[in-house]
C-alpha cells in the first residue's frame, strides 16, 4: 500500500534517534516525516509552523462562531455594570 507524505524531508526513527538536532537543521525549517519501516509515523515541524497552525486553526473556530451568531439579537451591555 502507498501512503502520502506530506513532507520534502523523510528521516528513519533510527536516524532521529541518533542525532535530531541534525535532523532539525538539514531540514532548514520545513516539516520531516519521521518514517517508521518507510510508513509516515509522525510529522516534525517547526515551532514556528505548528504556532501558526494552531493560530488558524483558532481562527477557522472563530469565523464558525461568527457565521453561527450572524442575525441573532443583539444585547446591548454597558460595561459599567459589569
């Protein structure tokens, strides 16, 4: 069976083993799979890659809220008496 990768870089477990900080810096910021016996096990992705998948993850969750409360009542609030 073929599976995807869904990475330019593919690294053995056994070689992450050996030496991840070298894994991390030949991949000069971009997303590994970490292949066990040639099958995706896992995905290594930046810090800065995973920070903002999390962020747009949030703001799809965000524009779902939105579009959920368009054309309901407004409640006007004063912030004094809260």
């Amino acid at each position: 069976m073929m599976t995807a990768l869904l990475a330019d870089y593919g690294v053995s477990i056994s070689d992450l083993k050996k030496n991840p900080s070298a894994v991390i810096a030949a991949a000069e910021g971009a997303a590994v799979a970490i292949l066990n016996r040639n099958t995706p096990a896992a995905y290594l992705i930046p810090a800065a890659a995973y920070e903002a998948l999390l962020d747009a993850l949030d703001d799809i969750e965000l524009v779902r809220i939105i579009k959920e409360r368009e054309g309901q009542e407004e409640i006007e609030v004063i912030l004094g008496d809260l």
